[in-house]
C-alpha cells in the first residue's frame, strides 16, 4: 500500500551543496491550497442559496455526481507535491465548501483515508455557504488554537452608483439591507506545533470580483489589510512567529490588495524583517496561472509566507520552494475551453476552475 509503503516519521530528502561535500538530510513537508469550486452535498439548505446543486437544481446535483466530485478530489490532494514529497500534503487549505460534512466525506475517501486527516472548518457568512477551512495530518500537526475572523465591508452608494448600469452585476454582491455589508467569507487561522515547532496558518478566499474588478477591489484590499493585522498580532507576540497564509485572493500578486495592503514582496531580498515574501508573483510574470479568464491567465491563488520562513539557514523549517500542480489530467482536452482547468459541466463532474498550489518546508536533521 501506498501509504506503508512511505510511512516514516519523516521523509528525509537529500541535498548536495557541491558533487564532493556530505550530504545533508531534511524533513520535508508540503503545504497546499485549492479551490474545491462547489463542493456542495446534494441536501438543500434553506438557510443558503444552495439550491442550484440539487437533484432538482440547475446542476442537477446528484449523489452519483457528488460521489464523483470526492473522488476526483481526493485523487489531487493525494498526489500534489509528488514526486520531491511522496507523501501527501501535511496541510491542505481549502475553499468554497458547503459544510463540514462534505470534508467529513472527503477524508474518508480511498486515496486521503490513510494519511488520517484532521479537519478545522467554521460556517462562514457567505450566502452560498461556501466556507474555507484547513485538513492537516494529524501525526504531523497538532493544533492549539484556532478561530475565524471576519471580514467587514460595505457597498456604500458610490460603489451602487457604479453599479447602476448593470442590475446583474449589482444582485450579485450579497449585502445586509439594513447595513449594506457584504457577505464573505472569514478568515481562518489555526495556531500550533508542526513536529515541535510553533506555525501560524491562515487561510483565505477573499472578496469575488463579481460587480466588476474596479468595483469591488477595495473589498479585497480590505482582505489584505485584515490578513496584515492578523500577522502583525501574532508578530508582536514573537518577532519570530512562523506565518503561512494562502487561499483564493481573487486577485493576482501584483494587484493592491497583495502588493501594498499586505505587502507582499516578490524576492526574498526585498523582505523587510517582519515582511511577507510571495513566490507567486515570478510564476505570474513568467505567464503561469492557476485560473483562466478569455484566454488570459492569473494567479489567483497563492501561498505567501512570513520573513523568519526564508531564513538562509534551516536549523528550523523554512520555506524551500512553490509550486503550480497543473498536471494533464487537470487540463481540458478539447473544445471552446481546450487548455483550461476542467471544471465541472452538465457533461462532465471535472475537478475545479482553479489549479492547486503548494510550498515545499524543510529542515535540516
């Protein structure tokens, strides 16, 4: 079996600095983030618009087809960070989720059963019910704390007068009447011990840019503003604090909201001492995606780290290098969409609209 056959405390990689030095062993461990897109159950929730993926919804949502989207899943997740890891992701973040349910069933399935799983999810506010949350291998991880923070923003009537020219546009930004705030999901952080050693995890989907990218950037700015705050509690905490945040940002490492809300930097020399480093932003400017729009690609999700991971030495874990998982199988073959992620369709279950992402953390034994 797969998982006996790689079930070491740790998977210890080798590394030569030069063809005649020793060579040095790691522990390695993959982190991961992935739109799920949809992974909704087949149950109508009437606190929710859910309706759409039920048997008698749109999608025509069924137990055959729900079963399939598991599969499917689970059939990435397993194989994300392979072949420098051959062990599964040690944390997987996750978005757009129903409930926690549908994570129950995930981890149940054939190829992620083994690697025994824990999961971290809350409702969030959304009016879909989509959710973000964190699985994490539970011999690996062990979590002291977690919480889900909101994130408060408003469509003020500037933002509706810009709206007014499109009705669609404006319905699809979920707001409270009384209030106008607009509903999204929280960010999640999770606090606790990666074999021995204190991390901070914070997972995201920040605000969509349905109503126009111009019109809701500010909601996404505001995301990054919140994600800075939460680093710089736990920084002020321990100058030192290991931080990881990821998700779906809904805008690439160059936008606002990344580059100058949280302050994200692109080289790890341009990281000021208590600053972030995103290694995203080279893949994006090499033409790389995750998501694909009018044949244009972007890099909406992205892992970005904290300055005490990308240390020179690795007498603790640090961050070793990124990745884009974006294997064939992943990849529409043909038709209007050839080249893009194969997302679900009324033909096809497929996987998402996203491709997976993942860092690589080691340190030396």
């Amino acid at each position: 079996m797969y998982f006996i056959k790689y079930r070491i405390s740790l998977l210890l990689l080798v590394l030569f600095s030069s063809a005649q030095a020793q060579p040095r062993k790691y522990a390695i461990h993959t982190v991961a983030f992935y739109n799920f897109e949809n992974l909704f159950d087949t149950i109508n929730d009437p606190t929710t618009h859910d309706d759409e993926w039920t048997p008698k919804g749109a999608q025509h949502w069924t137990i055959e087809k729900y079963v399939q989207k598991l599969q499917n899943l689970s059939k990435v997740l397993s194989e994300i960070g392979t072949p420098e890891n051959p062990n599964a992701p040690t944390f997987i973040g996750g978005s757009e989720i129903e409930n926690r349910g549908v994570l129950e069933d995930l981890i149940k399935e054939p190829k992620l059963l083994d690697y025994d799983y824990g999961i971290i999810h809350f409702d969030s506010p959304d009016k879909r019910g989509i959710d973000v949350a964190l699985l994490f291998q539970k011999k690996y991880f062990k979590p002291t704390s977690f919480s889900n923070i909101p994130l408060y923003v408003y469509k003020t009537e500037m933002l509706a007068e810009e709206e007014k020219s499109n009705e669609a546009e404006e319905a699809a930004i979920e707001t409270d009447k009384k209030s106008n705030r607009v509903f999204t999901r929280d960010q999640l952080l999770v606090s606790g011990f990666l074999d021995g050693e204190e991390v901070h995890i914070i997972i995201n989907h920040w605000p969509s840019r349905s109503g126009g990218e111009k019109a809701t950037s500010r909601f996404r700015e505001a995301a990054g503003l919140l994600n800075r705050k939460i680093i710089d509690s736990l920084q002020q905490i321990n100058p030192q604090a290991k931080v990881i945040t990821m998700g779906d940002l809904n805008d690439g490492p160059y936008n606002k909201s990344v580059k100058v809300a949280l302050g994200a930097k692109p080289k790890k020399a341009e990281v000021p001492e208590l600053g972030t480093f995103n290694p995203f932003e080279e893949m994006a400017k090499r033409g790389l995606g995750t998501i694909a729009f009018r044949d244009s690609w972007d890099i909406f999700d992205q892992i970005i780290v904290t300055a005490s991971l990308i240390k020179p030495d690795f007498t603790s874990f640090r961050f070793w290098k990124a990745g884009i998982f974006n294997k064939s199988y992943l990849i529409q073959a043909s038709g209007q969409f050839k080249g893009y992620p194969l997302r679900h369709s009324q033909t096809e279950v497929g996987f998402s609209d996203h491709f997976p992402v993942y860092i690589y953390l080691i340190k030396q034994m």
